[in-house]
C-alpha cells in the first residue's frame, strides 16, 4: 500500500511556487480573519501563516473578539477588500456562534477570496471556469496524481456533500473523467457503494467510522477527516487497521490531506495575485 503522503506532495508542489513567486516581483499578500479564540482554528491560521513565510508571501492576520459586532466584521473585511497589499484572503471558519456564515461571506470581495466560497465564485467553479478552487478537493486531486493513480474511467464514491468538501471533489473528480457517486448521511447501505469503487474520497467528519471492510482490495483512499483523539493525538474517518496489503493507497492523518489544504491555499493566492495586477 502506497502512504500518499501530503507532506511530500506539499514540498514539491510549495517549491514551484515559491519560484513563482519569486518571479513576479512583488509578494503575493494573503490575510486571514479569525473571529474568537478556538485554539483549533488558531492552530490552522498559525499554519497558513508559515506556509506563507516559506513561499515568499506575506500574511495579514486581522483577530477581532467572538463578540465582535456585525458591523465591525464588515469593516474589518472591507478594509481586506480595500488593501491593495492583500490579493487573497479568507475568514477562518467556523465563525463563533451567532454569525450568519452566508451573509459574512457575501462581505468578501470574490476577487480576493482565497478559499474560494463566494456565491460567484462557487458558481465560475461548478461552471468550469474557476477562480479560486476549493482547497481540500484540490489537494485531494493532485495527491491522487502525484502518484499516478489512474482518475479517468474509474468508479469514485464521495463520502460527504459539503459545500467545502464533499460537493466540490464530486465536480472535481468529474472533471478528471471519474465516474462519481456522492453518498450522504441520508445514503442507505453506505459499503455496498463503496465496496464498487476504485477511489474513495472520505469526508464524513466522524472519527475512524469506516474501515478496510468497507473498500474492496486494490482501493485508492483519501482520508479528509480530522479529529483529535482523547488525550493526544489525531485521527481521521478511516480506521487504518487492516488496510496496509488490502489498499493500493491511503492518505495518513495527520501529514495527508492537512497540508496539501494549506498549499492549494497558497496557489489560490497566487493566482489572485496574478489577477490583480
Ligand atoms: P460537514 O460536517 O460539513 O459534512 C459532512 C458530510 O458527511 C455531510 O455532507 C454528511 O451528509 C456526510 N455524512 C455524515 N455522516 C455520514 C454517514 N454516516 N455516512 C455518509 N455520509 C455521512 O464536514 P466537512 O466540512 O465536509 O468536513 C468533513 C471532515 O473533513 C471533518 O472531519 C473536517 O474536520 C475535515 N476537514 C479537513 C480538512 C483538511 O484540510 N484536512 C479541510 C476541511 C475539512
């Protein structure tokens, strides 16, 4: 079984854009909104930031309390929208309790929108003329190519309909010739869909709740779930016990699908950046 490791499909891919980048001549700016203190979402921000770092970019961290006001969140994402040193930037989600997540994102300039969420952009993406590509579903695509995974012709299955997640991978696997089934919490019989297929994109958001049983041998399996265990560590929507000799390939957790997020990130920013001048 082959570890699709995102690390490594990171490094090469953070290479070509820092040559990039060096190239343009001037440094893509990337900012990140964060609203409250959830220490998960801090931990991903700090992340986004060092990547930045390492490509050459510079990073624009805007904090405003959980209790923030609506009105101030405004301003504080016009002020994005209005600062010609940021090309892209995203508001880290999720927001605190109370926000209205639609109407926050409707703020965002789609021009810079790093993560690719505003209705305009959803709508260029699903046309098939992209803007910005949704960031897990794109670095899940290049990990499955960077090891010559074959996409074309191939049953896929999606576990998982999100805007974020689930929906875009469906569109984005399509694009590569995949035959795509998008299976649901709503789905009857989940392993008889799976058990069909030759790539399975997991993204259910619940801790190791499938397993080898579900994949029949030879299966390429991407696992977007993260979790933090009790006590230490992380895990992901794929228990991984039995799966090494029965898969062709998995993604780990942590070290999979994580950085890769972060490093199509990157390459939205750098494509706004472009964009814009
Ligand atoms: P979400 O909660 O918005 O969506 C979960 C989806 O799973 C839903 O569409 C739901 O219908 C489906 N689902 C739930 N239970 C199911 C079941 N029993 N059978 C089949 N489908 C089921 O979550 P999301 O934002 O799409 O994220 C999914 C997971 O991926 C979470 O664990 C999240 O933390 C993780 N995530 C990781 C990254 C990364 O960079 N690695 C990025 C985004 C999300």
């Amino acid at each position: 079984m082959i570890r699709i490791d995102g690390k490594e499909v990171s490094k090469a891919i953070r290479e070509k854009i820092k040559s990039e980048v060096a190239e343009l001549g001037f440094s893509p700016g990337l900012g990140v909104v964060l609203v409250g203190d959830d220490p998960a979402s801090q931990v991903y921000v700090r992340n986004k930031f060092k990547a930045c770092e390492t490509v050459g970019m510079t990073s624009f961290e805007t904090k405003l309390p959980a209790d923030v006001s609506p009105a101030d969140l405004k301003k504080a994402i016009e002020d994005l929208n209005n600062n010609p040193e940021v090309h892209g930037f995203l508001v880290q989600l999720p927001l605190p309790k109370g926000f209205d997540t639609d109407e926050v994102l409707s703020w965002v300039d789609p021009k810079k929108d790093a993560d690719g969420l505003t209705i305009e952009n959803i709508g260029l993406f699903h046309a098939g003329q992209p803007r910005s590509i949704p960031c897990t579903p794109h670095g899940v695509i290049k990990m499955i190519k960077h090891y010559d995974f074959a996409i074309e012709g191939k049953n896929a299955v999606v576990i998982g309909r999100s805007q974020i997640v689930g929906w875009p991978m469906a569109r984005l696997l399509m694009n590569e010739n995949a035959t795509v089934t998008v299976c649901h919490s709503r789905t009857q019989d989940l392993k008889s869909f799976t058990k069909q297929a030759d790539i399975v994109v997991v993204a259910a958001g619940k801790p190791e709740f499938v397993d080898q049983s579900f994949f029949k041998e030879d299966t390429v399996v991407l696992d977007v779930g993260i979790h933090r265990k009790e006590g230490n560590g992380l895990v992901g929507d794929v228990k991984t016990e039995g799966c090494e000799g029965h898969l062709a390939g998995l993604s780990p957790v942590p070290g999979g699908v994580g950085p890769m997020t972060i490093t199509m990130l990157l390459e939205n920013t750098l494509r706004l950046a472009r964009a814009s001048h």
